[in-house]
C-alpha cells in the first residue's frame, strides 16, 4: 500500500510517517503533486556478522611501511611530469 503526503506534511508528522513504515506502508512525499522521494521499510540484514570473517584474505607485506620509490613520491605530490 503507497500513501502520498506533501513535504510539509512530512516534516510536521516524520514520527508518525515512519511509524506507518515500520507497519508495511510506502510513503510517496510530493512537491507541488511531483513524487520526490518515497520511505520504505528497511530490509533486514541477511545473516549475522562475524567479526574476522576475512581474517587470511590478506597479508601485510614485509615492506609496507618502506619510503615510496622516488618517482611515485613525487607523483604524488605533484611534482613528477
């Protein structure tokens, strides 16, 4: 079910607004008669996250914190051509 609501009407009553969302309702906000956005409940995040979950994909290498090669330095600072 899609309800149309001006945009005063949206910034006086958000609250209840967003109630209606949390209940299944789309709310189409409208300018001048124009749709300019819409508020639709959220999806539910899939699954539960895991802290590490990557752990492994990536190493560090060895060399990380070493100085740039010149030339990439001063690329980088604008001073290469």
């Amino acid at each position: 079910m899609t309800k149309s609501v001006g945009v005063h009407e949206a910034k006086t009553h958000l609250s209840r607004l967003l109630a209606e969302v949390e209940g299944g309702t789309e709310i189409a906000i409208t300018r001048r008669g124009e749709e300019v956005a819409r508020l639709v409940p959220s999806r539910p995040r899939s699954g539960k996250r895991t802290l590490g979950g990557d752990e492994g994909l990536f190493v560090v290498p060895e060399n990380f914190d070493d100085p740039l090669p010149e030339d990439m330095q001063a690329a980088l600072e604008g001073r290469g051509g």
